[in-house]
C-alpha cells in the first residue's frame, strides 16, 4: 500500500490491562472510534504509545494485530525510536516483513548526535527498507533539530516522504514548503498549534487528543481545507485547553485520562509512569469535564457517519 499523506493520523496509545498485559480489546475500540471519525491513517508505538516500556515482541505483536485490524482501511505506521542504527535497521526489516505499511522515524535516542550522524542514521534506515517514511522533527524533546539543509540531503531517499513538524515553529511549515514545495509532505505534531500549521499549509496532522475526541478532530483538519475557517475556528478554540495537554511531560497519563472520559480508553500506564493523583488529577479532569460540558455540535461534513 502506498501512503496518500494527507488528513489526520492518530498517534494511538498503547492499552494495559490491570496486569500490565496488551488491553487489545480496549485498543480496538478506539481504533475502530478513529477509522469510524475519517482518520486516514494510525501511528503505532510513539511517545503516546509509551514504546520505550514495550519489549520487541510487544511492539511487533501491536503491529500485526492492528493490521489484521484494520485490514487495509488506512495504512498503519510503525515508529522506530531507537538508540543505535543497528537496531533501528532490524525495526525496519521486521516491521516491513509483518506488513506494515509505513515508518515513523526519530533521530538515534540517548545520544546527542551531530547533523552527520543523525543523516547517515536516516540513511542507512531508509536504504534497509522500502517502507515510506516520516521523519519525526521534535528538538524540544528529543534535542536534535532536522534542519532544511539536512533535509535537503535526505531528499535523495526516495522513500523519505513525510515530516512530522514539532518544532513548536509555525513558520517552519512555510520554510519548508518555499524550500522544497511538494516534494515532502508536511504534518503537523504540535496539538495546540494544530490550526495554524494546517492554514499555513501543512498537508496532515499526527494527533494526540485524537485519541479521545476523534470526529473533532478530523472535523477540524477537514474544515480547514474545505476552507471553512470560521466553522474550523469555533471548534479549536473549545479545544484548545484539552490541546494543551499534549505538550505536557504526563501527555500521556494526560490524554489516558480523556479518554477515559469519552469511552475510549483506560487510565492504564506502564511503570515507571503512574496514574496522576490529588491536585494535578483534579486540575486535568476539570480541563477535560469543561470540555465536555461544553462540546460542540459539529457542522455538516464527511466525519463520522
């Protein structure tokens, strides 16, 4: 399947039961919420994802039962965080003899890697597989910018498609497009700065809160390329203090909290992450319950049925 780069991608969470064993019937749920929203593709195994706390057989485990899933619906990515090029290869080979569909692909982790490094790591991934890929652009996390100039490079991979841009610069969405026009697709990674990088141009967007409040989401990214700003513009205002709870260093504790609250997930994390309690529990579920007290009833479109 080759991958149409354009509308929302979820970047999904990863469920636990109360043992700590892959929730795959809760995991199901929530995907079939998103496919059923018009998502047009799912991320496996990011930051939501908790994939640092997945072992191997976890990790490829999510990925064949989401395929079987999904079942050709929408293409189903895989992201590789890895912190050597060898492993990060074997990810690779593994994750296209499985079936999947795509890579989403951070620079080496644990290692501060020059602006050398970091293009013969994305090299040698990219010439190990003929998946299509995203490259995930985080510095404020992950402390290491892709620049334009390394991107220049890495426009000699044919397969190096996408950008995940998480700069927290929106006007990065248009330096990359008056520097290298169509031939990367952009999408933006930042929820609260979702709206602006999709008027400015960004062609998807990998979304967190998705994973709770799905048909506002896509409903969101469809109005604004149907050009309907103002209808856009109600919604994301309502949404941005649930946004916000995508830039925290809990997101993820966060984003299991709502969807908790929309029937779409558990609170279950993986050590050493714990369930939030007392003041910061309260303080979240206040952001969230406003919300939902106050939740929009979405104009006419093509999300959800």
């Amino acid at each position: 399947m080759s991958i149409k780069w354009t509308g929302v991608f979820p970047a999904v969470t990863t469920k636990f039961t109360a043992n700590d064993e892959l929730d795959f019937e809760t995991f199901d749920l929530n995907i079939e919420a998103q496919l059923e929203a018009g998502a047009e593709g799912i991320i496996l195994g990011g930051s939501l994802g908790e994939a640092s706390v997945l072992t191997d057989d976890e990790k490829f485990g999510l990925l064949s039962h989401t395929l079987n899933l999904v079942n050709g619906r929408v293409p189903v990515l895989l992201n590789i965080a890895e912190s050597t090029t060898k492993k990060a290869i074997e990810v690779a080979k593994k994750a296209e003899s499985l079936g999947a569909n795509g890579l989403m692909l951070l620079p080496p982790m644990r290692y501060n890697a020059a602006a050398d490094e970091t293009l013969a790591f994305f090299g040698a991934i990219a010439e190990s597989t003929d998946l299509p890929i995203m490259i995930y652009n985080n510095p404020v996390d992950y402390k290491i910018e892709v620049t334009l100039d390394m991107f220049e490079v890495l426009t000699k991979y044919p397969n190096i498609q996408a950008i995940k841009e998480s700069t927290r610069d929106v006007s990065n969405v248009t330096r990359l497009i008056n520097r290298f026009g169509d031939r990367f697709k952009i999408f933006t990674g930042v929820d609260p700065l979702a709206m602006e990088s999709i008027v400015m141009g960004a062609h998807g967007w990998v979304a967190g809160l998705v994973d709770a409040f799905p048909k506002e989401t896509v409903a969101i990214f469809r109005l604004i390329k149907e050009n309907r700003i103002a209808e856009a513009l109600t919604i994301y205002r309502w949404f941005l203090p649930v946004l916000e709870l995508d830039i925290h260093p809990k997101l993820v504790q966060y984003i299991k909290l709502a969807e908790v609250a929309t029937g779409l997930g558990t609170e279950a994390v993986r050590a050493p992450r714990l369930p939030i309690q007392g003041a910061e529990r309260e303080k979240v579920l206040k952001i969230i319950n406003d919300a939902l007290a106050t939740r929009p009833e979405l104009p006419a479109g093509s999300w959800g049925k």
